[in-house]
C-alpha cells in the first residue's frame, strides 16, 4: 500500500491536477505491484518560493512545471520494478496532463508494517 505524497507549483486547474493523480496511481498499479484499490494520494500544491528545486541538477533543466513524487511503501521492490514503475510514471505523464519527462522526480522510501497504522489505532505487526 503506498503513499504518495504529490508536490507542485499552485496554478494548475482542478482537471490537470485530478489527471496528475490518477496517472499516478495508474503507473503505482501497472508498474510497482500496487493493487487498484490501494490509492492513498496527498497533493500539495505551494506558492511561488514554496516549492524550491535546482533547475539543472541531474536530469534538468526543469521548469515550472516540476512535480515532486515522494513514495511510502510497505515493502522494498526489486530495482527492475522501480525502473518500469519510473517509465511507466514518465510516459503516462507526459501523454495526459502533458508533463515532460525533466520535469518529474521521484523519491521512493520503504517502511516496516508496524511503522503503519490503517486506523482504529492498531498497526500491523508480523511476529518474529
């Protein structure tokens, strides 16, 4: 079950941004082993000087356009998961709502099942 946290510059009409999460989470289903019911999404979306990032670092130039995708999973992925999930992930994006390839950066973290809490205020803990 991943999280996503999507950040972005404000602006962005309520179409381009609903578009922005379900490409997301059409790329988490069909490339990093997500089931489709699983969608848990944050979108963030920051004033001019709230979203800092260099322009050139590895893989730039961006533009305003940059979107930050910051990924919580329950469980580690293989390396060729991830790099079918990042592929996946830039060509949907780029088909609809139009985002460039330079302009998207992922970070993915994984965490223990009892670093987890799906409500009622338990977590899930695997015996040892």
């Amino acid at each position: 079950m991943p999280f996503a946290r999507i950040s972005l510059l404000e602006g962005k009409d309520a179409n381009y941004v609903r578009t922005l999460a379900d490409r997301i989470h059409q790329a988490l289903v069909e490339g990093f082993d997500t089931p489709e019911t699983d969608r848990f999404q944050a979108i963030h979306q920051h004033r001019p000087g709230e979203l800092i990032y260099d322009e050139n670092y590895m893989g730039g130039p961006r533009s305003g356009d940059y979107v930050l995708i910051s990924i919580t999973a329950g469980r580690p992925r293989p390396p060729k998961v991830k790099q079918a999930f990042y592929t996946r992930l830039v060509h949907l994006l780029g088909e609809s709502p139009g985002v460039r390839p330079e302009d998207i950066m992922v970070i993915i973290n994984t965490t223990q099942s009892d670093e987890w809490s799906f409500g009622s205020g338990r977590s899930i803990i695997k015996e040892e």
